[in-house]
C-alpha cells in the first residue's frame, strides 16, 4: 500500500497555524514595541529564561514575535513576551518581527491562544487570559451582528477551543473575583482550586476577613468551608465572627495543631508582626533552648 505523505511544515506560519500571508520579517527597535496591555501571563526571570537568553545570545532570536502598528509609530506585541525579555537580557536592541495589522480583540484572542500552549500556566494567568478571550469573543459577535449566545455558550466555545470543558472555563473566570492575597495562595497551591471558586463569591471585605482568620488560625478553608462561607454570604449573614468560627472547625484528617492566644505573646513582638514571622521566631527561640539545655546535660 502506497503511504500516503504528510505535508512539509515549511514556514512559521504553518508551525504556528497561522495562514499563509505576504507578510515578512522586519527587523524592529525593540524600545518601539510595547507589552500587551494587561498581559495575563507572567515573564518569570527563572533557570528557563536565563537558557533562553543564552541562547538568544549565541544564534539570535530564531523566531520572530508577532506585534501589531498601533499609534505614534510604535507597535504593541502580540506574541513573544518571553523571546522580547530574554532578548533584553542578552543585550540585544532589535527584534525580528511580523507586523500583522490586528484589531484590539483580533489581538486579545491570538496573545491568548498563543500563550495557552505553554506546559505550565499558573490558574491566575488562565483565569485572566480565559475572561479576556471569552469578551473579545463577544465583542466579535456585536460587532459582525452575530446572535448574541448566553454565557455558558460562549464559554463552552472557548472550551472547545482551550481544551477545557465549558463549565471549567467559568470556574477558572471566577478567580478573577478573588482578591490578590488570596489568588496568590492559589497560585502558589495552599489553597485548592474548587474552595478557591466558591470564596470568589465572597465580598471583598469578607475576602479580607477571611485572610485575617487564615493567618490566625493558620488554616485554608476546604470545599465544605468554603461553599458554608459562600451560603452565609449569600445571605448576608457572614461575618468576621462568622468566618472565624467556621476556620476553627475540625477537618476530616486535620493534623492536631498546637494553638496559644495571641494576646499572651504579642508582647513579645513589635505591632503587626505577621503570625507566620511569630510563629518562625517561637521556634527558632525553642530550638535555641533546647541546644542550650543539651549543652548543659552535656557538661554536667
């Protein structure tokens, strides 16, 4: 039987599914193209970056990023943030660049999509990329006269196009309703990501009273705790007494935790001093006894 050939992958818009143009690389000052505005995901000056600085540094930018002509001669970067940085930091001034004239949600949509086929993506840049896709997409649709399509249509669009279900593509939205502290325990795995939808219904006053009985308690709500706050706030009735005393609970497999009065050691530390930094030096001041109490067993 004959086989039957793929097609040769032979530019970068084919790599990148992007239709073919007569569009060409230019070479651009790299001070005259901007960062997408409210760019979602983060550049992280990590062991990754630096690879790719030194290797920017060695064989240049091998492929070009992606901007749009905006105003005043300059350009906003559609794709590339990561290249643009790395680029910076092995000292180059100009950057290979496609110029694609692009409208702002033509633009909102291919800087998403591009980003999205990164192996690690934290859940606020999913959050923040997904609510900015899924507006652009709607906008789209007022602007061409489209039917307008409820929300969990739209989203389950999107989801196709992610990759992720409809209603997980609302959940991650969500997020965006999260207050910073909070989203950042998120981002940073102490806080799971279903109790982190549900404390997104929180007002922010209740989200700060919130932050305040996680430090006291040393604590991060479950999905039970967290849905029995969202029901108390719904009905207006959770308060700081409230949420303190729904963290006090006991979870299903919770490590017995050691708990002593604020008021009994405050003393002995300045005003504000955060829990964890009490706690740290409460420890550090107990491991300092004991090896002053072995040193004195051992002299005897």
């Amino acid at each position: 039987m004959e086989s039957v050939k793929k097609p040769a992958i032979t530019t970068l818009d084919d790599l990148f599914g992007i239709p073919a143009t007569d569009e060409t690389v230019q070479s651009i000052p790299a001070n005259l193209i901007d960062d997408f505005p409210e760019h979602p995901f983060h550049i992280r000056e990590d062991e990754a970056m630096q690879a790719m600085a030194e290797s920017i540094k060695a064989v240049g930018v091998q492929t070009p990023v992606i901007a749009r002509p905006i105003d005043g001669g300059r350009y906003e970067l559609v794709s590339g943030h990561r290249r643009k940085f790395a680029a910076a930091l092995a000292g180059l001034d100009t950057l290979p660049c496609i110029v694609r004239e692009m409208t702002r949600d033509e633009a909102i949509i291919a800087m998403v999509d591009a980003n999205l086929q990164r192996e690690m993506i934290l859940p606020s840049e999913k959050a923040f990329a997904y609510k900015m896709r899924l507006d652009a997409m709607k906008r789209q649709g007022q602007r061409t006269c489209r039917p307008v399509v409820d929300k969990s249509k739209s989203a389950d669009m999107l989801g196709e196009a992610a990759g992720e279900s409809g209603r997980q593509i609302q959940r991650y939205i969500r997020l965006t309703a999260l207050e910073s502290p909070l989203l950042q325990l998120v981002d940073d795995s102490k806080i799971a990501f279903r109790p982190a939808v549900e404390l997104s219904y929180l007002q922010k006053e209740e989200q700060e009273a919130l932050l305040e009985a996680m430090e006291a308690e040393a604590a991060t709500p479950s999905l039970a705790q967290a849905i029995k706050m969202k029901q108390f706030s719904q009905g207006g009735k959770l308060t700081p007494e409230v949420i303190q005393s729904v963290m006090m609970e006991e979870k299903p497999n919770q490590i017995e935790q050691f708990k002593m009065p604020k008021e009994k050691i405050s003393q002995f530390f300045a005003p504000g001093t955060p829990a964890r930094e009490m706690e740290a030096r409460i420890i550090k001041g107990l491991e300092l006894l004991q090896k002053r109490e072995r040193q004195r067993e051992a002299s005897r």
